[in-house]
C-alpha cells in the first residue's frame, strides 16, 4: 500500500504496511480501486456533458459518495467499498451505452471489473504516477475533491444540489488521469478547485442554514444527564435531525461528539429537550470517551478511530462511514433513515459517565457575527481588538498539536481566535475570557463553516474600506490533518488569503517543487516554536 493523503502519514512520507489511521493494506487497495472508477466514471460523465447530454443526480450522488468513503477514517469496511465498487462499474456500464462511442476514454473508464482486483489496484494507486510533482499535483487536487465531496454530500442530504460544482469535480477528477496536462495546467485547475471549494461550501452553509436556522452564540453543556443516551459524531446535520425526531418520547437522550458540536448552534436543533450537549473531545480521544459513554454511537461521517471490542457493538455507522463488524444504518438522499436499533440499544444501556462540567460557548458563523459588526468594528477602531487569528482546522493525535493550546494561552490578550473544525479541541475549554463581551474563542462551528470566516473577512475588508483582504488584522494559523481541510486551504487560497501558516507539518504530498510554488505564490509557511510564531506574527510586544 501507499496512502500519503493526511497529515499523520507514516514517516510524513507515507503508510506503507498499515495506515497509522488503521487502514489495512486490503482497504487501501480498495479505496485506491475505487478512485480509479470513480475517475473514470467521472470522464464519461464529462463526455457526456460536452455532447450536450445530462447526468442525473443519482450518478453525482454516486461519485460524491465514492470520493467522500476514501477520506481518512472515514471508512474501513472493505466490503462496503467492494459493493461502491460494483455499482459504480455497473452505472459505468449504463453511461458508455448512452455515450454511444468509447473514443477517447481513458483506461480507467473502460476498466470493466474483470481480472483480479488486488492486481488491479496495485496498478493503479498515488505511485502509478511516475513524475512526482505531476503526482503531487494530481494528489493534491484529488483531496480537495474528497473534502469538496463530502461537502457536497451533507448538503445533497438537505436535498440543495448545485449541477455546476458536480461538473467541475468530474471534469476535474477526470483530468487527473489525462497526461497530456502540464505541471502549470494542474496548479491553474488546483486553484479552480478552491473556486468550486467555496462554491460547494457556501451551498452547504445555505442548505444547513435553510434547513435549520442561522447559529446564534450558545452556551453547550459538557456535563452529562441521568438517562441512556446515544452520541452522534461526524458532520452530518440531516442524520442528527432524524435521529432527534425518533428519540423523542423515548427516554433517551441525544449528545454530541467532536465535530457536531456546532449542531447545539442552530435555532432548530434546541426544541429538542433530550439534545443535551456535547460529550467530550476531538475525534482522537474517542477510544477512551466512547467507553466512558456506555451507550450507542453513532458516526455519521470520518472520524473513526478502529473501535476497542469493549464498545464495538455499540459503534453503529451511517452515510459513508463504516466500519467491519459495526452495524450500518442504511438510507439514501431523500429517505428517511430508521434509528430504532440504536434507540432500543440504548435503553439496555446505563447513563454516560461524567467527564466534565460547565459549559462552553459557539455559534459565530457569519450572520451571528455580522449582527454584532458595529460592536466588533468598534473594538478593532478603539484597538481593543489589535488582530484576529484564524485557527481554524483539524485536531489529530500528534503530540505536537499541543503546540496549538500552547499558541493559545501564549497569545497577547487583545487577540481575539476564530475557529471552525475540530481544531478547536485544542483550545476552547481554556480560560481565554472576553474582549468587552465578545469571547476570545469565536467558534463558527465545523471545519466547512471555515466558509463563514471567509464571509466574516470579506465583509470586514468590505466595512474598513480595504482594497486586499491580507490588509485585514487577521493572521491564518491553520491545523490540517485530512482531506476536508485540504479544500478549505485551496478555497482560502483562492480568496486570495496569503501567508497562512499551515501544521503541525505540511503535506507530505507536496513534491519540493510544488511546495515551492505555495511559497512563492501564496507565503504559505509551516510552524515554529510557539515563541518564534508570537513574534513573527505579533511582533516584540
Ligand atoms: Fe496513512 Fe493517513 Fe493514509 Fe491512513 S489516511 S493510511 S494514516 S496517510
Ligand atoms: Fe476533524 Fe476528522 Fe478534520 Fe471536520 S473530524 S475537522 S479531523
């Protein structure tokens, strides 16, 4: 196997035996096969389209879904990937029929399943490209149409589509098989893909927003209730409405974990009386806070860390997450998915164990935001506010992620964190207090909303009248650790945001040219000491 698409790569070069994610090397050949189709597939759609023909949304579904089950931790279930696979050969088959003519193709969109899979997929992985900057390039804009992807799919599950952003990530899949394409051709399409990139998230921030309200500054309780409860996990908003609705009544309550913290945010989710709050951390702690939770889990998408047997059982996956052994709670764009096993585990089990208490406060997307602009303005004008740091991102398991808590509670205090993404974890129970009210952590919620800090920007630029958007006192200290995070530095980039300082290491999927010109081009560093970062962005203060 070789899998060098997140930030915790072997080596920071790449997995090679086993994913330090848990990834076997059965699987990685498997998502890699499934890229492959998913790329083909995705050339005959293209030819489709330049004929003048349709696709329906069934087969960007389809692709969508492919893409977002190869995303780390997000799926680990071979067979699950095996079926993906099939259905995706089969609807290929359909499309070539409708195409009429196969000229032109590339291989991988004649690849008809025959032969031996395992071969195949060794043929056909990241190294299969031998040029690697061409590699790297191909890498790189291939992530961010996985995280374009799931954002896509979150929004598809709120039934908002947006034709334009699945036509640009087929073509654009499908020109990563096309050699004919020159290493600056691949920068100028990774930068298109940033396009698209706040393109997909803005769909997603109006399906989330249409469906379930603006999110408003909220106070989450991190204490725990004395009924069974079912902890929902991943990005997935339509899964926890459904979820809510078929607990009511049922005397079991509903918290959430990680990255659907945010859901605690928006006016619909609060009419809930069971919705208690948020239990626990980032993804990575979850070994030890889903034993501590004792009842079901629910993964709505990536991250899931191989479960300890203490509590497989009780882990239960859905949409493109899976896991072998856990229960899959089935359900397609527009079907109602039926949770009753989950609700009927969780009333054989005991109240979640207390990890902690108090509260913690969000809801800082844009509009909460720019309802509090004059006020925000004000303390920038009168220097209450001297800088803003984005900190946006992912959390992972790395040791050196601490430097982020240690970034933090170095800051000068009249610096104000905007945060979106797990990245938070870091930092956001600390004591970082207030700027004449406006708390010093503004959390705008999961790692798309990082798309309302880019609203925030824009309009701020637009209030103090300033030609470039790196004019702002905003400095970019951003935690990647998947491919989610990918799609939102090329958005960010695409923004035209310079000088973001991106860890705790780069990817290791940029070739020494490639990195060079995201230096060149956009200031794109890595991290320092905590000390070196405090001057550089702050100066002797
Ligand atoms: Fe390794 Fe990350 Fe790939 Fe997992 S997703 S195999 S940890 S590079
Ligand atoms: Fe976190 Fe996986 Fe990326 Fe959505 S849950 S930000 S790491």
């Amino acid at each position: 196997m070789f899998c060098y698409q997140c930030q915790e790569t072997a080596g920071c070069t790449g997995c090679t035996r086993v994913g330090v994610c848990g990834k076997t090397p059965e699987v990685a050949a498997l998502q890699d096969l499934l890229v492959y189709v998913t790329r083909g597939i995705s050339a005959i759609t293209t030819a489709l389209r330049e004929k003048g023909g349709a696709v329906s949304p069934e087969v960007n579904h389809l692709i969508t879904l492919n893409l977002f089950t190869t995303i780390t931790n997000a799926n680990f279930d071979g067979q699950s990937i095996r079926t993906r696979i099939t259905a995706t050969l089969e609807t290929r088959k359909a499309l070539l029929t409708e195409l009429g003519s196969s000229a032109g193709l590339p291989e991988a969109a004649l690849w008809d399943g025959s032969g031996d899979w395992e071969e195949k997929a060794h043929t056909v992985g990241v190294l299969s490209t031998g040029n690697e900057d061409i590699r790297s390039l191909r890498e790189l804009i291939t992530y961010g149409l996985k995280g374009l992807s799931a954002y896509s799919k979150h929004a598809n599950a709120l039934l908002r589509e947006d034709g334009e952003v699945d036509a640009f990530l087929q073509k654009t899949l499908a020109a990563t098989l096309d050699d004919s394409l020159t290493v600056d051709q691949l920068v100028a399409l990774t930068l298109e893909t940033g396009k698209y990139g706040v393109q997909g998230m803005a769909l997603l921030d109006q399906a989330n927003t249409g469906a379930y309200g603006n999110p408003e500054v909220t106070k989450v309780n991190i204490g725990v209730g004395n009924k069974p409860g079912i902890l929902v996990s991943g990005h997935d908003l339509r899964d926890l409405e459904l979820l809510l609705e078929q607990t009511q009544g049922t005397g079991v309550d509903v918290y959430t974990h990680s990255e659907m913290l945010p859901a605690h945010y928006y006016p619909a989710f609060k009419k809930y009386p069971n919705f208690v709050g948020n239990y626990g951390n980032a993804w990575w702690k979850q070994k030890e806070e889903f034993e501590a939770f004792h009842g079901p889990i629910l993964m709505t998408t990536n991250c899931i860390v191989p479960p300890r047997d203490s509590y497989k059982d009780r882990l239960y996956t859905t949409g493109a997450a899976g896991y072998p052994g856990c229960k899959h709670i089935p359900g397609e764009v527009g079907e109602k998915k039926d949770f009753s096993a989950l609700i009927a585990h969780a009333k054989r089990c005991t109240p979640p164990m207390e990890l902690e208490q108090g509260e913690i406060v969000g809801g800082f997307a844009h509009a909460q935001v720019l309802a509090l602009a004059d006020q925000v303005v004000e303390a920038v004008k009168s220097g209450a506010i001297k800088k803003f740091v984005v900190m946006a991102g992912c959390d992972g398991r790395a040791k050196s992620r601490d430097y982020y808590t240690e970034f933090a509670k170095a800051l000068p205090k009249d610096t104000v964190i905007l945060t979106a993404g797990c990245a938070k974890y870091k930092y956001n129970k600390l004591p970082l207090g207030d700027i004449g009210g406006i708390p010093r952590v503004l959390d705008a919620g999961q790692c798309n909303d990082s798309y309302s800090l880019a609203v925030i920007a824009l309009k701020l630029k637009e209030i103090f009248g300033l030609e470039d958007i790196n004019d702002l006192p905003i400095v970019y200290n951003i935690a990647w650790y998947e491919q989610k995070a990918v799609i939102v530095l090329l958005a960010l980039l695409y923004l035209g945001v310079k000088n973001i300082h991106l860890g705790p290491t780069l990817p290791a999927f940029l070739s020494p040219n490639v990195a060079k010109v995201l230096v060149d081009t956009f200031g794109i560093t890595g991290i320092g000491t905590v000390e070196e970062d405090m001057t550089l962005m702050f100066g002797d203060r």
